[in-house]
C-alpha cells in the first residue's frame, strides 16, 4: 500500500451484468481507473475472464467472490483463484475459513481480505439476524481474528476505521466501501462515508461502485474521487 498513488487506492466495483457492458465501462474509464473489482454479478454472468484479461493489461484486480464453506472446499477454491493473478479475494471473516483461504493462496501473490459486517448493516440488522454483539464489537472480533488466521486485510465501513486501525496497527490492509461523495445517494448501503473522510480516517483503499458506474460521466466521477484522496492523504 505504502507506494500507491491516490489513484492506485481507488478500486471500482464493476457491477454490471456482463463481461461486454463491463469492457465497454474499462474503456469508458481508462486510465483514470487502475484497480478494478470483480464481484458475484459479473462473475456469474460469465465474466470471470475479464479477470485475467485486465490483469494482462495492467490493471490490478479484486475477485470479490466472499467465500464461505467448509475449509477443504475454501483452501481448494483459493488455489484456483491464486492461478488468475487478481491481487485480492474475499472470504467470510470467521476462523475456519480465513485459515483454509491462507493455506490456499500459499506460493501466490494473492492477497486474503475478510469480511466482516457489510455496510449493508447496521446494529438493528445484526440484533435481527441473531447477533448479540452489535457492529463495532463484531467488526473488531473478526478484524483479530482475520489478523490471527494470518490474512491480509478486512473490508468494513470506513465510520470503524479510525478505531479499527489503533487496535490492528499499521500492517492490515483496511479496504472501505460503503463509500459516497458528498451529496449522493446512499442507495442500499447504511454505514457511508465520504472518500475524503475514509482515507483521513486511515482506509487504505476505497471501494466504490454507483457513484462511478452509474455516473453520467463515469470518468469525470472516478477523477473527482481521486482527487479527493489526494486532497486527504497530502501531509
Ligand atoms: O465485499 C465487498 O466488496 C463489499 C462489502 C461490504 O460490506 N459492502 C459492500 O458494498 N461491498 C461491495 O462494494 C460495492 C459497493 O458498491 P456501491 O454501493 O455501488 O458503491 C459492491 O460491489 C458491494 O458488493
């Protein structure tokens, strides 16, 4: 992280149906974009290919799959995963799992991240799904214990990661979305935060997804973004 420029700490979630409409957005966004993340949507639409072709470009990529099995199952799905060349993957923050993806990466460059309550949630929706902690608690158990597992980062809201990074210290990688310029919509996520604000705050990189892809002028949004990490991250 230590060497990436405020674009470099800029990743967009290419959430669109298709590896076509997902090609046609790279372009649309050149060289304002360089790290790119894979998820579900794009991946069962076939584009897992994509993948391996904007790693041959140049361009680094998150596999955002968010494995969750049992560990020969996970150790197995990392080692193929490791073969595409992406720099990060996610899986579920719990023990077991974090532990079958580190022994599956092993020989790779592939970076572990866990995850550990989505933005998606706030503290009524955790007591809902039969919680007993709320998310500040939940998010600094599975940040110890993706450290523990010897995993690379976690994904949480940028609202925890001040607190978050005083208790890993500086080596966890902390990777941030729920992230929204001042001013636009929220959409589905509850725990937002401006990319000024995220990267203040200590995030390392910064997810996002439709404040870009759904902007009118993708490219102009993506620049405006990374202007804003390196108004926030200037000594
Ligand atoms: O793992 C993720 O990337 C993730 C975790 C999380 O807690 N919240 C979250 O929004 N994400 C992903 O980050 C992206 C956010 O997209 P936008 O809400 O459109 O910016 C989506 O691709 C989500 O799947």
């Amino acid at each position: 992280m230590a060497s990436d420029t405020a674009r470099d700490r800029l990743i967009v979630a290419l959430d669109v149906p298709d590896a076509g409409q997902a090609r046609a957005l790279v372009e649309r966004l050149g060289d304002s974009v360089s790290f790119y993340k894979l998820g579900m949507e794009i991946v069962y639409g076939g584009g897992l290919d994509l993948a391996s072709r904007l790693v041959g470009e140049g361009k680094r990529v998150f596999l955002d799959l968010k494995l969750h099995d049992i560990p020969t199952t996970v150790e197995r799905a990392t080692a193929q995963i490791a073969r595409i060349g992406a720099t990060f993957l996610t899986v579920h923050a719990y023990p077991q799992t974090l532990a079958a993806a580190v022994a599956g990466k092993a020989g790779s460059s592939l970076k572990i991240l866990g995850v550990t309550v989505m933005t998606s949630y706030d503290n009524a929706d955790l007591a809902a799904a039969g919680y007993r902690s709320g998310v500040r608690e939940t998010v600094e158990r599975r940040a110890l214990q993706t450290r523990d597992a010897g995993a690379d980062g976690i994904i949480l809201s940028a609202a925890e990661v001040a607190e978050l990074r005083a208790l890993v210290g500086a080596d966890l990688l902390l990777v941030t979305p729920g992230i929204r310029p001042a001013g636009s919509d929220a959409n589905d996520q509850k725990r937002i935060v401006t990319p000024g604000e995220a990267i203040r705050a200590g995030a390392d990189y910064l997810v996002v997804g439709r404040p870009v892809t759904a902007a009118g002028d993708p490219r102009r949004a993506a620049e405006a973004i990374v202007e804003e990490i390196a108004a926030a991250s200037a000594p």
